[in-house]
C-alpha cells in the first residue's frame, strides 16, 4: 500500500505521504475489488505479504478492514506465512493486536539504524526508543517470527557505527534481519541534494561484517546477499519469487506473474483507482528464464540445475553457458555439474553479474 507518514529522504518508491482519510477510503473500495477479482482465479496462498508504504500507518480499523478483505476472498495453504511490514513509529498495541486476529504471522519492521545522526542523514524520521518499543511488543505479541530492517552506507557512517548497529540488533535477537547498503536512486531527495554513496571498499567492509558478526552473536546466516536468519526463518515469500514461483499482486504499481508472462499494474494512485489495465512485460520467455536465473542467484545457495529448468523450461547452460563460464573463470561464480551460485566475492558484485547474464 503507498502510504507513508513522510518520505524518507532514501526512498524511491511509489509513496502518498500523510493520505487523507478520503483518499485511503477510495483505496481500500478498489483493493477490495481487485482482491475479489484476482481471488477468482487464485490456488490457496502459501505466503501473502502486505508491504509498502507503511501499511502500520493505516488506522487499526482500516488495517483490519484491509486483512478481512484477504482473509475471506482467499484461501490459505495449511503452514501459510503471513507478513506486514510495519513502521516502529506507528506499531501500537492495538494494531498489533488486529495484525494477529486478521491471521498475521510475521512482522518486518524498518529500524534502519540506532544512530540519530544515520537516521538524520537519510531523512528517517522517529525516534530510537521506538524501535526497542516495537521488537518488545511484537515479542509481547506472541508473534515469534519477525524481521528488522538495517541499513549501511549512509554518508558520514563509520564502520565503527555500522558494529554498534549491528551490537544494538544482536541484543533485540530477532530471528531475521535484512541489512540492506543504501542505494541513492533518482528522484529522491538524497539524489537531489547530490548526495553520493558510499565508496566500494567502506560497503564490502560493512558486508563482511555484518555476514561474520550476524552469525557469531546472533546466529543468523546469510540466505540471501542482504538477508539473514535462524534456521527456519528465512522469508518464504521473498524465497518463493526469487525461485521463479507464481504470485498476484494489488494495487498501484504491484507486478503479478503467471509463471509465463509477468505484468504491471499503473504506477500513480491516480490511474489505478481509475482502473486502469495493468500491463504486460513483453520479454521473450528466454529472456523471463534469465531474469529467474538472475533473482535465484542472489540466494546463496544458488540453482540446483535440475530446479531451474522444471521452473522456467531452460537449462541454463543452454542459455547462458558462455557467460557462466566467463563469470565461473573469473571466480564470480561456483558450478559443478548440477548446481551453480556466486561465490562469496560474486555475492558482493551481483549487481554486475546480472548486467553480465542479461
Ligand atoms: S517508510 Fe519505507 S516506504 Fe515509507 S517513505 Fe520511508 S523508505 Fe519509503
């Protein structure tokens, strides 16, 4: 959902920052009508993520009207995972509470940092103390399953205040944590004001450490080049679309995909109420099993052979064999004759990589 409190200064993602209650009003008319119309069509769901935008910026009432509206027009596999995404600043009690009623069973929640000066120089708004307020009552909750949003590579962080984060984190526990570098992408206010991000040595620094000390004080391992967790708690959702599965997705902006053809609903507030069509990525679906071979690299264990071609149709030999090998020489990338993943240095170049392959 695109509703923010504010917009943070990092943020480039489709966001309405303080929406009036007529303006969520309309929005929740036409989720409902989406949601009634994609149900029709739509096997029990495995995983359901409500994300944003702030959907703990909604008020309780709307937040439950919103879950209601999952909860009866779809039906849930048995072992479902269920996340919101959440904002420490607006995670009451009370919302808490209608998160669970409605079947919520995992919260992610945007901690970013427990520096004032890393949040004041990302234009994060809120307060430290929340962030402790909100892993304590999501544990009060009951709701043991929950991931802590960090980030790293914001201009003026030292390496010494990217260890205390992660000294801060380690003391709250949480079972998974996605730390992710800052990214300064167009039309934000960090791009705006020229602001550049940080240097490659300083984030594969931040990267290692987060890998070793995530898993030596928290136990967590890295599944994924920014994600960590306990055994058992990586993010089935996020797992799922790398691997290629099929998903639907609501409202503005919100891709779904078949398993063939992936489309675009309108990215403005404006056309999606009008109900405008989504639209079709026209890619050719060599070119969609490479964008899957791509998404499923960046899990740490990469693709078993086998998976990938009962997934998209290709073996990716076939398709890509050339730059595998290319990348594999460089030490980019592991193979043997089943398998194939990055290596830990081709983690940190993913981005490459996926320029590479495409
Ligand atoms: S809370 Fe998240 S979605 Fe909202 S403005 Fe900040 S970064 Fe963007």
């Amino acid at each position: 959902m695109p509703f923010c409190a504010r917009r943070c200064d990092y943020c480039a993602f489709y966001v309405y920052e303080k929406a009036a209650s007529g303006l969520r009003r309309e929005y929740l008319t036409r989720l409902e009508s989406e949601l009634k119309v994609k149900s029709e069509y739509c096997d029990p769901l495995a995983t359901i993520y409500i994300g944003g935008g702030t959907p703990t910026y909604f008020s309780t009432r709307e937040l439950r009207e919103m879950l209601t509206m999952v909860t009866e027009n779809f039906q849930f596999e048995a072992g479902y995972e269920f996340t919101v995404e959440s904002n420490p600043d607006c995670l009451t009690p009370a919302k808490l509470t209608a998160l669970i009623d409605g079947g919520v069973n995992r919260i992610s929640t945007g901690i970013q940092s427990f520096s004032q000066g890393v949040l004041d120089a990302i234009g994060r708004p809120g307060k430290i103390e929340r962030a402790y307020e909100a892993v304590d009552a999501i544990r009060a909750s009951g709701i043991g399953n929950f991931n802590c949003d960090l980030i790293f590579g914001v201009p003026g962080q030292t390496i010494s205040d990217w260890e205390n984060d992660l000294k801060e984190i380690s003391q709250l526990a949480p079972p998974h944590i996605s730390a992710y570098s800052l990214m300064i992408e167009e039309n934000t206010k960090l791009a705006e004001s020229g602001t550049v991000e940080g240097d490659d040595e300083l984030l594969s620094e931040m990267w290692n450490l987060a890998g070793e000390y995530l898993e030596n004080h928290c136990g967590l391992r890295r599944y994924e080049i920014s994600n960590y967790a306990k055994t058992g708690f990586e993010c089935r959702h996020n797992q799922r679309i790398w691997m290629g599965n099929r998903f639907i997705g609501a409202g503005p902006s919100a891709c779904y995909f078949d398993g063939v053809s992936r489309w675009t609903n309108p990215t403005t507030l404006a056309s999606w109420l009008k109900n405008t069509p989504a639209v079709e990525d026209a890619v050719s679906s060599e070119q969609r099993a490479v964008e899957i071979l791509i998404t499923g690299l960046r899990t740490v264990d990469g693709w078993e052979r086998f998976d990938f071609e009962r997934v998209t149709g290709f073996d990716y030999s076939d398709i890509r064999g050339e730059t595998i090998c290319e990348l594999t020489e460089a030490g980019l990338l592991v193979q043997d004759v089943n398998s194939l993943r990055l290596s830990n240095q081709g983690l940190l170049l993913a981005d490459f990589i996926a320029r590479e392959l495409l």
